[in-house]
C-alpha cells in the first residue's frame, strides 16, 4: 500500500479517518501546524508546515503518495466568504503545488454538492478547488458531500422531514438527492474507498448519492463505489 498524505488531519474527518487508514494497514503522513502533533491518532508521522504554503511541506510528501486534503473553514456560512478564499482556496493551491512537486500518484479532495442555492460563496471556492485538482493532470477523486451529520454537526437532522417531503415531489427530487445529508461514518468509507480504489487516470466524482452507497454496500468499511467520471 502506498503511503497516504492528509491535510487537515486534526479535524473532524482527518482525525477517524486516519484511525481506519492505519487500522487497514496504510502508512499516514498528516501536515500539522506547531505544537498540534499530539493530537493525531497515535501511528501517524507528523509533518510540521503551514497548510496555506506548499514549501513548508511539499518536500515531506512521498513520491507516489495519495493525498488526501481536508483543510478548511470548519462550519462554514455564508458571512465566512472571505475565509473560504483565505484558507479554502488557499490549502487546495498549496496542496496541488506540493502534489505536482512530489510527484504523487492520486489526489482526494473534498468539495461540495453543487449546484446548489444558497452558500454560493463556498461552492464557488470550492468549484475553484476542484479545477486547480484537475488542472494536474494526476488521477484524481473529488467527493462531493453538502453536509456531515455527526459530533458537533446535529442541527440538520431537523430537516430531515422535509428532504423526506422533498424527495417525494417530481419538481424538488433531483436536488433533495444531491443536496443530502451523509453521515460521518458514510463520509469515511466513502475517503476510504477512494484511497483504496484510485481512478486509472482523469477525475472520478462521488456524489451524495455515491457516499451512501459506499456506506451502505459493506456496513461503512469502505469499498468500491459506483461513482462517475467527471466531465
């Protein structure tokens, strides 16, 4: 297995799913800030840099890697615009910049479900992301989640009647679908599954739709998913 590179390792996905990645037998690599080295799971090989400047780790990340990059704007909302910029946009770039260096063998990114009606500022940074990853050239998955019920993240689970409703209605079906609501343990085995199951070459895209499913499909350990190729 080749070594898996993460940003973001410290958050709210980075931390689990370097837990699963090392319990599956993978290497892990994961770029910290100064002093945060202690809060990655214990078998990660800390990496000291700034996430928003490629030269202060482009030369950490191993040559064939897959890198997984999960910085960004933790709950996110649509007065945080300039943040998004700031630092969503902002670790993509570096991250692309130190894949290239490197020479890594698959890009993961996180992004978000889009189309989408509200939060424009955020998809539009993250639409930005997704170009800068397919601008390389390197086999890349792109996973597209709107929102990741778990810890911290309950609220939305008071709409789910009205995804239910909307789900139901010809007019809203489509969208409701795209724009649904994953769990955290669907949005771990679907980041395990991409690392696990790279694409030959070009982008492969997971849907909302694509996350359950990979959940679904073995109980959350995170096998292969019916995901389609961008473009």
């Amino acid at each position: 297995m080749n070594t898996v590179f993460v940003t973001g390792g410290t958050g709210y996905i980075g931390q689990p799913l370097i837990e699963a990645l090392l319990v599956r037998g993978y290497a892990v690599d994961a770029l910290v800030r100064p002093g945060s080295e202690g809060k990655l799971p214990a078998g990660t090989r800390a990496v000291v840099g700034d996430a928003l400047r490629a030269e202060t780790f482009q030369a950490a990340v191993p040559t064939g890697a897959t890198l997984v990059h999960l910085v960004g704007t933790p709950h996110p909302g649509p007065a945080r615009a300039a943040e998004f910029r700031r630092v969503d946009l902002a670790s993509i770039r570096a991250s692309v910049a130190a894949a290239r260096h490197a020479g890594v063998a698959h890009i993961v990114y996180v992004s978000v479900a889009q189309p989408a009606p509200v939060m424009r500022a955020y998809v539009a940074v993250r639409e930005e992301g997704e170009a800068l990853v397919a601008a390389t050239g390197i086999p890349a998955t792109i996973l597209r989640p709107w929102y990741v019920l778990g810890p911290g993240h309950w609220w939305p689970y008071a709409l789910l009647p009205l995804y239910a409703l909307l789900r139901r209605l010809p007019a809203t079906r489509a969208g409701a679908e795209r724009l649904g609501l994953v769990t955290r343990p669907a949005m771990l085995a679907a980041l395990v599954d991409a690392v696990a199951a790279p694409p030959a070459a070009g982008v492969r895209l997971v849907e909302v739709a694509d996350i359950r499913r990979a959940a679904a499909a073995d109980g959350g350990a995170g096998v292969r998913c019916a995901c389609r190729p961008a473009g």
